[in-house]
C-alpha cells in the first residue's frame, strides 16, 4: 500500500519512480539523432566514453548483487535495507550507475556538449525520486534507516563503512551469485550493446 502520507514536494519523485525506466529515452534520441561532431572521430574521447559507461555499468552490477531484482520494482514495495557493497558507501549507487551509462554514452558519440546537459537532468530526476523512497524508507522503516542515512552519504561516496555502528537484523543480507546478477542485469547489458551498435551505425553515415 503507498504512503497516502507522502508531502505534495515527494509526489513528482513517485510519479517518476514509476517510470524511471522511460526517462532516458529522450536523452537516447538526442545522443542518435543529433550529427556529432570532429570529437566522434577522437579516438581518446571515445574510448574515455566506453570507460565511463562501463564504469557506470560496473557499479550497477555490483549494487545489483547485493540488492537484487527489488532494483527493478516499479511499485512501492520494499525489501530488506541493504548495507554491504556499494551501500556501504553511498546510498543511491544504481542511479549514480545509471548517471554515468548516459553521460559516457554522450562523451562516445561525439555530443562533449551534451553530456553536462545529461548529467544535470538526470540528476535532477534521480533528485526527485530519490526524495521520495527516503521518506518512504524513514516511514516504514524509521529508527533503522535514519541511523543509515545519518552513516551513509546520499550522493557522494565515502571510504567509511557505513556498516558500522548500530544495525538491524533486516539489514543483513547475503549477496546473490553473479549468475543471478547478470540475470537480473540482462536487459540493462543488452540495452548497452544495442546502444553501441547504434552508435557504430551512426559513425558509419
């Protein structure tokens, strides 16, 4: 059942965690349709690119593990608070992923002026639904996660384990087999691909 209490500022947060999916398919037009510039053809530019995107795609996989398929929820369902892994660090490390994926696909295609662009609106976006599972969290969960968010950062990661200190029973949670992170991440690695075969055709007219 939602949180009928949720203040009208986290509505929009809700309303685009419903469809956070959707909301980089704007940003995939432009990066395909656009005519790229003399920096498509900067070999270093796109390999710096490729790096990012993987990089982003990295620490989805590795949030991913440890959280599992709860990641892909389009509903207001909550699972266990996870603390280890990239959680340890910051708490919204699949949107930091998902932030770095965009802007490297950008800096790949040649488009050096629109990955800031990129960068902003996603954030902005993440901001927003990030704003809302907090309060949800601190609803449902209460003591627990506000002793969390007060160990971990939101956005800027931290060498400190967030680990320490006082924890609940409901945060200890066993990492899943990378047989089934990549099952869960499959759509994600196929969108990548897809995305760079796209790209490659692009470069080749």
């Amino acid at each position: 059942m939602s949180d009928r209490t949720s203040p009208d500022s986290t509505k929009l947060g809700e309303w685009l965690f419903q469809r956070r999916t959707l909301l980089p398919l704007p940003i995939a037009a432009a990066i395909l349709l656009i005519p790229s510039g003399e920096t498509s053809r900067n070999v270093a530019a796109i390999l710096g690119g490729i790096a990012l995107t993987l990089s982003g795609e990295a620490l989805r996989m590795w949030g991913v593990r440890h959280i599992g398929v709860i990641s892909r929820t389009r509903s207001d369902r909550l699972g266990p608070l996870v603390e280890s892994g990239p959680f340890a660090h910051l708490r919204n490390p699949l949107y930091i992923g998902n932030i770095a994926l965009w802007v490297g696909f950008a800096i790949t295609a040649g488009l050096l002026w629109l990955a800031p662009i990129v960068l902003v609106l996603l954030a902005l976006e993440y901001h927003a639904i990030v704003r809302w599972e907090e309060h949800l969290l601190e609803w449902r969960l209460g003591e627990t996660y506000r002793l969390y968010a007060s160990r971990v950062p939101r956005w800027i990661p931290t060498l400190h384990h967030g680990g320490h200190g006082v924890r609940s029973v409901s945060s200890v949670v066993e990492s899943f087999s990378w047989r089934e992170t990549f099952f869960s991440e499959r759509g994600t690695l196929i969108a990548i691909a897809a995305g760079y075969l796209l790209l490659w055709t692009k470069a080749r007219f």
